[in-house]
C-alpha cells in the first residue's frame, strides 16, 4: 500500500484531498495542530489506515521529530502534499501587521520547506517520491491588498520549480496546484473569525470546492511513473483572474 502524507488535513483541500487519496487506496499521514479534527478524519476514513501527526509546521524541530516519530509500516513516503497554510490579513502593505507576515511566511514558505526537509531523505535514498506543492493564482497574479501572501505564494511557486530541478536526477516528481477561490476556512482565518465577511468572498458565483482540488491531486498522483503533471491552473470556472468573478447577485 503506497503511503501519503497530506499537511493541513484538519479542514479544506487538505481534508477533502485525504479522502479522495484514501478512496484511491493510499493509506494517509494526516498532519494539522487540531487533534479533534484529524482523529474525526481518520474515524471517517476507517478501515483506511491513517496516522496522525499533530505539529506546527512553522516549528522546525517540531517538524523533525514527528516525522521522525513515524512508526515503521509509514516511513515510507510515496506522496508529499505540501497544502497547511493560509492567509492572515488583507491590507494595504502600509497597515500590514507584522504577525500577520511572520505567519505566512512562516507556514506558507518555511513550512513547505521544514516539511519537505524533514520528508526528503528518505525519497532520496528510495529514488521515489512525488510532491504536490499547494501554491495558488496568488502566486502568478499579485492583487491589491494581498502583497505578502500573494509573495508567499510567488515563492511557492519558484520553489516549486527549484525542487523540480534538484530532484531530477533523484527519480522525484514535483508539481504545482493553483487554485482559484475555494470556498474553505481560509477566508475565515484570513479575516481573523469574521464569518460575515468570509462568505461573502464566495457570494454571488460558484466557487471551486475543496473536492474539486483533489480529484486533481488523486488524477495527478495516480499517473504512470514516466508522468509528472507539472503545474495546474485550476478555476471555478466563474473566475477568469484573481479578483476577476462573473457574479450573479
Ligand atoms: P483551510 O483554512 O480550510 O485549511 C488550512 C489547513 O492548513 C488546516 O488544516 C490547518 O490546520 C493547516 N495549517 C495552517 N497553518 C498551519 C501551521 N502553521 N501548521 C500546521 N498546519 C497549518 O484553508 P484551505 O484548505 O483553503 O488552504 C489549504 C491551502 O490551499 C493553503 O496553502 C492555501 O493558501 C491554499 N489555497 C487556498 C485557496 C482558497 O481559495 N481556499 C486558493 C489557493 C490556494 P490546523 O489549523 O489544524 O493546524
Ligand atoms: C487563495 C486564493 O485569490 O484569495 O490563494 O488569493 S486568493
């Protein structure tokens, strides 16, 4: 049984991409700092093997040592899917909070590295592995008022190439999936619990679900090994740019 290892699986993409990978017969290292919301999972998953990992990605150490406490039947990576994350805040750069920052770059960019750091080795020394990498249409288009994720995001997406040519001639795939709007927790976080003003991010078109992200990720980690889906672009097919929505109000 091939082992996947989905980052920010307590909600959103994370969560529904666990499900779509444990239907397609991998058994799931799910990772998130919600306990209850990951052993919810894994009880949805069942019989699926699923073992959780409770860390903050943006905790280096805290990265290695639960990697390194994966019991033996999950050492074994077959799939990294690189998705905890988020935006905190929308403001002009001039009103950005400081904290704000630390946390996206922090998750965002040091996590996805913290992570694959942690994750790599054993890829390596197996001449094996596949990693999704979760940027965004952030990464390709900066918008107003959403500068420092929308550089996280740009540096998702330089790293994403980096990674690609490091682990060439390492036999590991490495791709990119760019969402448009998903309606998740993710406006929620990023307004700091303002519910009202999250979902009224999505009102008015039909945004993307997060089971519409991982169909992609099942298709794409379910190809031959000669296959490597490099990039995907993927929009609800109201939106046509980042801020850019057909609405129907
Ligand atoms: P959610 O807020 O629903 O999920 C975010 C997940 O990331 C949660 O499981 C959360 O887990 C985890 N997470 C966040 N920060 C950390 C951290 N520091 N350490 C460990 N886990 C963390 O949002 P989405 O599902 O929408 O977001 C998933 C990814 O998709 C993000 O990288 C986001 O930037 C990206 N994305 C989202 C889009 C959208 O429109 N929704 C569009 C394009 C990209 P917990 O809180 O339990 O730690
Ligand atoms: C999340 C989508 O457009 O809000 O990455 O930045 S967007």
């Amino acid at each position: 049984m091939k082992t996947a290892f989905i980052t920010g699986a307590s909600s959103g993409i994370g969560r529904a991409t666990a499900v779509a990978l444990a239907q397609a017969g991998f058994q799931l290292v799910v990772t998130g700092r919600r306990r209850e919301r990951l052993e919810e999972l894994a009880q949805q998953l069942a019989p699926t093997p699923v073992h959780l990992l409770l860390f903050d990605v943006r905790d280096r150490a805290a990265t290695d040592a639960a990697v390194s406490s994966l019991p033996s039947d999950f050492r074994q990576i077959d799939v990294l899917v690189n998705n905890a994350g988020g935006a905190h805040g929308l403001a002009p750069i001039q009103d950005g909070d400081p904290d704000d920052w630390d946390q996206m770059l922090d998750s965002n960019v040091k996590g996805l590295l913290n992570v694959s750091q942690a994750i790599l080795p054993s890829m390596v020394q197996r001449k094996q592995g596949h990693i999704i990498n979760i940027g965004s249409i952030a990464g390709s288009e900066t918008y107003a008022n959403g500068n420092v994720y929308c550089a996280s995001k740009a540096a998702v997406a330089a790293l994403s190439k980096g990674m690609r040519l490091d682990l060439l001639p390492h036999h590991i795939r490495v791709a990119e999936v760019n969402p448009g709007a998903v309606e998740t927790e993710f406006s929620t976080v990023r307004f700091k619990g303002d519910t009202d003003r999250a979902s009224s991010v999505y009102k008015g078109y039909e945004p993307l679900r997060p089971e519409d992200v991982a169909d992609v990720i099942q298709f794409m980690v379910t190809r031959p090994p000669h296959v490597n889906i490099a990039e995907v672009l993927l929009l609800p097919a109201a939106q046509a740019a980042a801020t850019t929505m057909r609405k129907e109000l």
